[in-house]
C-alpha cells in the first residue's frame, strides 16, 4: 500500500496496492484492495471498497464507497456510494450517485444525481438530471429530468425537461418533452 509515495502528506492507505502508485497527492484515504491505486496527483479523495476510484490518476475531491464505485473516475467533486457506482465516469463532474449501479454508466457529463438501485443506471453523457427511486430515469439519455419515484420516467430515452413525481410516473414515456406528473 502507497508503495511510490514520495513527497505526500496525511496519506492512509490499506489494503493490498491501495494508493500504489500515489507519489504527491496529499490527503488521501484509500481502504481496501486497489482502492486508489492508480491515483499519482490527486488530492483530498476518499475510496472505500475493492478497486473503489482504482483509475483515478490526478482527480481531486472525491468520494467512493463501495465495490468498483468511481472506478474509472477522472473529474474533480464526484460522490458514489454503493457498489459500481459511477464505474465508467471520465469527465462528467459533480455527479452523485448513491445505490446500487446507481448512474453506472454515466461518462461524460456532470451534475446528476441519482439516489435508489439502478437510478440513472444507462446515463451517459447527460446533464443536470435527478433520479430518485429504483430504477427512476433508468434508460434516460437526455439532460433537464426530474424523478422521484420507483419507476418514474423509467422508460425515458431521449425526452428532456420532465418531471415525474410518484410510483410509476410517466414511466412510459419515451420521447415526450416538457410533461409534469405528479
């Protein structure tokens, strides 16, 4: 664990390779195997389960609680917790995600924020989504949706500016834009 450190400070490292090849970046925590691993310059980061932010190299600001969650991250003031969250985020910054695959897919945009198991999970590069439930936004591709709600806007693929509030709202909606339910 922090085998390569060089000038870093406040650096906790457990497991095996965690933190591995971490040589200046400063206030980290890494528990677990591979947590961090791969982190070199990035800075005030906390990773928490095996290979948890393992591809983050210069990412600063944060934090991934769980199995693979931000594995793949490289961009500054994203949250995950729970197992592959966030696995594929590149450069989609200020991303929240907490659940199961909650966002799992999300690459390349920021400001989404999922909370429930599989919330937001086939998001890839969309902006400024909220999905709260099981499965709400689940299919989602497009930017500006609000749902809350097992279900709600489930089946949403391409359809933005929506807002579905309750069980099940809207959740066969496809394409339809600008839509309120409650």
């Amino acid at each position: 664990a922090g085998c390569k450190n060089t000038t870093a400070s406040n650096v906790v490292a457990v497991g095996n390779e965690a933190l591995r090849c971490n040589t200046t970046g400063v206030r980290n925590v890494a528990i677990g195997s591979y947590a961090g691993c791969c982190n070199c310059t990035g800075a005030d980061n906390v990773y928490m389960g095996y290979a948890a932010g393992l591809y983050n190299c210069t990412t600063n600001n944060s934090v991934g609680i769980g199995f693979y969650a931000l594995m793949k991250n490289q961009c500054a003031g994203s949250v995950a917790v729970g197992a592959y969250g966030l696995i594929c985020n590149t450069t989609g910054a200020y991303n929240t995600a907490v659940g199961y695959a909650s966002q799992n897919y999300t690459t390349t945009n920021g400001g989404n924020t999922s909370l429930g198991y599989q919330a937001l999970s086939t998001l890839e590069s969309s902006a400024a989504n909220t999905a709260i439930g099981r499965g709400a936004l689940a299919v989602n591709t497009a930017s500006n949706n609000t749902a809350v709600g097992r279900g709600a806007l489930e089946a949403n693929t391409s359809a933005a500016n929506n807002t579905a509030v309750g069980k099940s709202a809207l959740t066969a909606n496809t394409t339809g834009t600008r839509n309120t339910s409650v």
